[in-house]
C-alpha cells in the first residue's frame, strides 16, 4: 500500500466499485485504490424479495475482494476525517492518504436516537426492516396471525424511498395466500403528502391500495416507538388525512397520536456517515455538498461525491448512481487533462422498481421534477408503459437487475 493515490475513493458499495470499475475500462493506467472496511458487498435491492421469502439472503452478497477491480488497490480500513486543503484522507489504522482527485461513496448510516425507541425494538419480536434484517422481516410476516399490520418510514431521506411499500404489498399478498388478511387491517402511515411523487406512478398505487383494502395516512411524522406496548407514535402534519379508513386502536397524548401495532414495518431514520458530517465537506443539512449535474464538490474542485451520500435532491437509489458514475468518471478524467469538469449532464434520474404482487410490478424512473422518464431499453422486453403492472417487470426485478448489477454494473459495462 502506497501512502498516495492518484484517485482515491471511500467506500467500495455501489457507487465505488461502479466508479472504480469504470475508471479501469477506460483508462489501464489510472492508480486508483479505494478504502473500505466492510468483507462484504451487499445488492441491497433483493432484500425486498428476501422480506417476502421469495429470495435467498446469501445470494445478495459476495466477497468485496471479488466485486473491488483487477488492478485497483484495496485499503481495508476506515476513512476518518477530511483535510481537503492538504488533499489528504484521514484513516482509522493507515494514516493519512494522500491524493490528485477524491470520490466519497460511503452511503448512508441510520440514525436511531432521531426515532427514541426504535433502535431498542428493531430486529426483534413483531418489529421488522428490510433495512436492517430482512430474514427477520419474512419471519415476522410468515408467522402474523392477523390484527393491524403497521408499515411505515422516518421523515429523513432513506434509500429507495419505495421500499417500505413494496414490502407491504408483498406482505398483504402473503396474508390474503395463508388466510389471515380476513383478520387484519393494513396501515402505511407516511409524512408525505402523496403515495409516490410521480403523477403517472402514484395513480397507479392508489388503485394498488384500493384493490389491496389498504389505510393510508398521509402527513403521519413517525416520532417514537414502544416497543413493548407495540404503539408507534406520531406527529400530525397540516397535511394529514386518511385514505379508506380503518377502524385500528389509537390513542392521543398532548400532540402525539399512537398507533397499536401488532407488527411493524420500517426504514430507520437515515443521515449521512458522522465523519462526513462533521466534516468541511457538508450542506447544512449536513449531507455531501455537490453540484447537482457534475457531482463535483461545491468547493473543493478535486473532489466528487455520488450515491446515497450525496446531497442531491432525488431519490437515492443504486438506479441513481448507474446514471452518476459516466458523469463523475467524465469529469474526473477532463480534469486528469487540464479541462474543465464541464459534464453536467446528470439530471437527477432514479428509478423505484415498486413491486406490487409477487408476479407484478411498476417500474418508477423519473428526474429532478419528477417526469416520468421510461427507459425506451424496455421496449425490447416488450413492455409497452412501464407505470402498468406487468409480470415481465418482477422477472426483471427478481432475475434480470441481479445479474446485470454483478456482471454488467459492478465490472464497469454500460448497461
Ligand atoms: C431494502 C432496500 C431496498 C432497496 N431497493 C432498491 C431498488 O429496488 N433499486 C435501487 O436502485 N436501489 C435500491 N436500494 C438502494 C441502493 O441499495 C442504494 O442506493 C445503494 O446501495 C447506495 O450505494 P452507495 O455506494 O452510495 O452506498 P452503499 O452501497 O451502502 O455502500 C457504502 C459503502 O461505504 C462503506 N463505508 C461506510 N463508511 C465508510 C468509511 N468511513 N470509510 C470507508 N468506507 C466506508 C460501507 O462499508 C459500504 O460498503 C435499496 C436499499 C435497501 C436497503
């Protein structure tokens, strides 16, 4: 390991590997390593299938010495902190590292004091989250025996802001197959104002709701959780209202309104690495500052920053980062040639594949101002509007975007 890199980037997830892989098709020579303490790379999308017990958890993972590229270095370490004005990286075991161009790609982390009580429930009894176990989520759905099913999801930014309904979906499924639905009330209770931000998409969920007799309440902020009195608690905002009500137990305190649960679905609260909060690196809400179009650093020009990391106001997603990474990997190599990082071509495209059924799904993809934007690839799997459910989707969703992320985005191919 040498103590200076020519592109150095932190954290080997799917923004990392995709941009060190990219890198490498283009362009042998490049000295590239990247910092990463994690054994494991994980294709976190499967874990919706792996809640629902139609996909093998160990399958979503493979060695990280498999995923990082032939002739990249690997430090397994941990970045620390940020001295951009020296171009160096801090690290927990290595020292500092020093480096001509940095990409930050090390995700987000979840933040449990934001919801108090929550951390302490998770994982465990009726309390689930693909997030974080989804083999305990499928344990928790297999062995519901009916009463209110409660999904629901913190105000911060969470990756693929979709998924906690996907796994309701495939939850009511399982429930209507093995009996109980008779038996249970369906609950999401979201902050938002609407069941997904794109107009063409959410008209079609609401039918999905409609079909599935699901309750939706919309401005609900998930405030604490009780665990052993399974009751989540909740924040009105002026927006709240209720979509097909169900007649489930709640109870008020001051402003706070509970719901009784009798199983539990949630993303943890999200916020970005605490190293990258408390560096000079953030906004202020205190996410990765980069230009919206280039990923560029607002003010260090040698720096770039993808993924969930960044503070880009789309939904975070490895579907994101597919369209981050040419941009990124562009603009660092003009640079690498004394130009400009004048690729600003990033639109803030993202896509939700929200499956509804097990067989069906709906593919979301859309830009900063929430158009819907279907990828005309799609054409040639014969699906003509991508925001209908169609059973060629979920076959897309269960065996085609695997296979294309460990063969195809993870070496650096253009899909
Ligand atoms: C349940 C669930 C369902 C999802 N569904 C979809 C979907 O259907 N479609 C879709 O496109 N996306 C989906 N996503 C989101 C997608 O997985 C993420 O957006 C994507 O993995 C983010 O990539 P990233 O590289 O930014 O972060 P990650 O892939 O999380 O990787 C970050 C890496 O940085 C490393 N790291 C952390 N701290 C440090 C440090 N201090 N120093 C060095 N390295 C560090 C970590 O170990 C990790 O390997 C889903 C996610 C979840 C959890």
């Amino acid at each position: 390991m040498k103590s200076k890199y020519q592109i150095l980037i932190i954290g080997g997830g799917t923004a990392g590997i995709m941009t060190a892989a990219q890198f490498r098709e283009l362009d042998k020579s490049l000295e590239i390593a990247i910092i990463e303490p994690a054994k494991i790379h994980y294709y976190q999308p499967a874990w919706t299938l792996v809640g629902a017990g139609t996909y093998d958890y160990d399958k979503t993972g493979k060695p990280m010495g498999e995923v990082i590229p032939p002739g990249v270095t690997w430090i397994k370490d941990k970045a620390i902190a940020f001295e951009p004005e020296e171009n160096t990286v801090n690290t927990d075991s290595n020292g500092k590292i020093t480096y001509d161009y940095l990409v930050v790609a090390p995700g987000l982390t979840y933040d449990f004091s934001l919801v108090p009580g929550l951390g302490d429930a998770i994982d465990k009894g009726v309390v689930c989250s693909n997030y974080t176990n989804p083999n305990h989520t499928w344990d928790v759905i297999k062995n519901f025996k009916g009463g209110t099913a409660l999904f629901t999801q913190p105000t911060t930014p969470i990756k693929c802001g979709g998924a906690p309904q996907k796994i309701m979906y495939l939850g009511e499924h399982h429930f209507r197959k093995s009996g109980v639905k008779k038996k249970t009330d369906i609950v999401f209770a979201t902050a938002g104002t609407v069941i997904f931000g794109v107009k063409e998409i959410a008209k079609i969920l609401m039918n999905v709701v409609d079909r599935k007799d699901i309750n939706v309440r919309f401005g609900y902020q998930l405030k604490k959780v009780d665990g052993k009195n399974r009751i989540a608690w909740y924040k009105f905002a002026d927006h709240e209202k209720e979509h097909n009500h169900k007649d489930v137990k709640t109870e008020k305190d001051g402003e706070l309104t509970g719901i009784h649960f009798d199983m539990l679905h949630t993303a943890p609260p999200s916020v970005a690495p605490k190293f990258i909060q408390d560096s000079p690196l953030v906004n202020q809400d205190k996410w990765l500052d980069v230009n919206h179009h280039s990923m560029q650093h607002n003010t260090f020009k040698n720096i770039f920053g993808l993924g969930d990391v960044a503070a880009l106001p789309t939904a975070k997603t490895g579907a994101a980062i597919r369209k981050q990474v040419p941009v990124v990997v562009e603009n660092i190599l003009h640079l690498i040639n004394k130009e400009s990082a004048e690729n600003k071509s990033y639109q803030g495209y993202s896509s939700c594949p929200l499956v509804t059924d097990y067989g069906k799904m709906v593919l979301a993809e859309f830009d900063y101002d929430n158009n819907f934007t279907p990828d005309p690839k799609l054409k040639q799997m014969f699906i003509s509007d991508s925001s209908k459910e169609h059973w060629r989707l979920w076959m897309l969703k269960k065996y085609g975007l695997p296979y294309l992320y460990w063969n195809k985005m993870l070496t650096g191919k253009d899909v």
